[in-house]
C-alpha cells in the first residue's frame, strides 16, 4: 500500500517557482501561440487531430481535460474556418468522428514546425550530456505525475559503456546499504570487481549486460572466465523501480546463452543466501547450490553460497 505525505510548502512553492520559469521559456503567457493566430489549447487540439484518427468530441474532452462545453465552442470555430469536418461514427450515428482538412493541416503546419523549431533552439544552449540530463529530468516528471504512462519498450539491453561502472557502483553500494544495512565495504568490492573486469576484459570470453529504463540504467550483469570449462555470472542487480519486469531473468538467460555458446560447461556464482529473489531466479534458471558457509562480511554475519549450472 502506498503511504502519501502531506507536501511541504516548501516542495508546493518549489513545484509553482518550477511552473511558472517553464511557462515563461516556452511562451505560454503569449497572447498567440508561436506568434500565431492561435491559442495554445487550439493549437493542442489540432496536434492531436493531426496525429490520431477517429476521435470524437468525448475523446478530446477526456485525454485534454476540457470542458465539454468549451471543446464543443471551439470544435464549431474551426469548423466555420474550414479546418475541421464531422462525419458520423459507423458505430452510432449520433456521435461524430472529427477530421482535419486540408486546410487544417496547412494550418497546422507552421505550429508543429515552430514548436520543433523552438524546443531544439533551447536545447541548443546546452551541452550534450545537459541536453540529455534535461530529458531524463522531463521523463522522470511524466512518469511521476502520470500513473497510466507506461514506455512502449519496457526496458533494453545493451554492452557496458563509459559511465556505467562508477554508476553501478554506486548503485549497488546504495541499495545493498539501504535493503540489507551492508555497510561500504560492499561497495568495495564491486569497485574491485568492475575494475578487473575492465582492464583484463577479453570479449571472447566474456561479456556485460545493461539494462535501460527511458535511459536510466535498471540493472546489470556481467559473465566473467575462470578458466577454459567454467564462466562466473557476477554482480546481478535490477533497481527496485524496474522489478516486477523480468529483468532479473532476462539478464540471467543472457548469460547461459553466452556460456553455452561459447563452449563453457558449467557457469558457477556466489551470492548470499539473504538475497531471495535472486536466488529465486537461479533455481528457475537451473542452477543448483553446490555448498555454502556462514561468513562474516560487509558488516554482517552471512550464510555465503556456491551455485552452479552444468551446460
């Protein structure tokens, strides 16, 4: 269950402050649009009949939160000016079906154009890494505000790039910190971990998976060679935000996949067994424990296991 807190003021005041320097940079307090003829919710009317077919008044009402009654005022406005046509609905004659003409999309163009125009002039100020900061910022502030926004591609896959260590690192240190009160030796030996992998990495043999969220890294695994018949998963993490969609699996597999194609016969990993749900994974994946020892590490007393994987 979700436990909502009552917002400081401070946090209200810092969400209005934020509104109103948006407002102000994209021109929302101008009488026109883009210096246009047009409002910025006419403008954001016709976007949306230029980009979906088949909506009704309702429709437009409920995905823009308009009244029904202004939509209908301003719908019969574009109407007189030629920009939109109705035509009735096979599924109820009552109900009308909106249109763009083409003289609403020769309206339409120079709005779409211009707010192109204007949104890559102000990124244009920034630096590429800001510009890339910025819209992970504004995609973190869609997916928050709207719960029913879900990314077409949940998440991807791809190699280890610059960045990604000191990031996982990081990561890992935090999060094992937070959930099990391992304390920053475990961050340690990530770093160590990481670090080796990197200066002896041989792409035969080994390999790296990151997973990517709307381009914040979810999680990770690496495979790395012990010897000539036995490859070691290492370092497996998926960030509690993206649980729940199979990364912890998918990374998994990737890694047999890798083990098997490349002619190792067994894929071993350590862990500890307070670690659940990636032992969960493992046994789904087949890995059967091999032996384990109490231990003493990160600041806790652990019961540290051996799995393996015969290929």
């Amino acid at each position: 269950m979700t436990i909502h807190h009552q917002p400081s003021k401070e946090r209200i005041d810092a969400v209005r402050a934020f509104n109103r320097f948006y407002t102000r940079q994209i021109g929302l307090l101008d009488e026109g649009w883009l210096k246009s003829a047009f409002s910025l919710t006419e403008a954001r009317v016709l976007y949306e009949l230029a980009h979906r077919d088949g909506l009704t008044a309702t429709d437009l009402a409920r995905d823009l939160g308009l009244d029904p009654g202004y939509l209908s005022r301003l719908l019969k406005k574009f109407e007189e000016r030629g920009l939109v046509e109705r035509t009735a609905t096979e599924a109820d004659a009552r109900r009308s079906s909106i249109t763009m003409t083409p003289a609403g999309r020769t309206a339409f163009a120079p709005l779409n154009q211009g707010s192109h125009d204007q949104v890559a002039a102000l990124l244009d100020r920034l630096p590429a890494l800001d510009q890339d900061r910025l819209v992970k910022a504004m995609l973190t502030v869609q997916r928050l505000l709207d719960e029913t926004a879900e990314p077409e591609v949940p998440y991807m896959l791809r190699p280890l790039q610059v960045g990604d260590i000191g990031w996982i690192t990081h990561r890992q240190g935090l999060l094992y910190a937070l959930e099990y009160g391992w304390d920053e030796t475990y961050e340690a030996l990530v770093a160590e971990i990481l670090g080796a992998f990197v200066k002896s990495f041989d792409p035969k043999w080994e390999r790296s998976w990151i997973a990517e969220r709307e381009g914040e890294v979810v999680g990770s695994v690496f495979v790395v060679r012990k010897s000539d018949a036995v490859a070691k998963l290492r370092l497996l993490y998926v960030e509690p935000s993206a649980r729940g969609l199979g990364i912890g699996k998918r990374l998994v597999d990737e890694c047999v996949s890798f083990a098997r194609a490349r002619g190792y016969k067994t894929l071993t990993l350590w862990t500890n067994d307070i670690l659940v749900s990636a032992r969960r994974i493992y046994e789904a994946s087949g890995f059967k424990l091999a032996d384990e020892e109490r231990h003493h590490a990160f600041g806790k007393d652990l019961v540290g296991q051996n799995w393996n994987l015969e290929l």
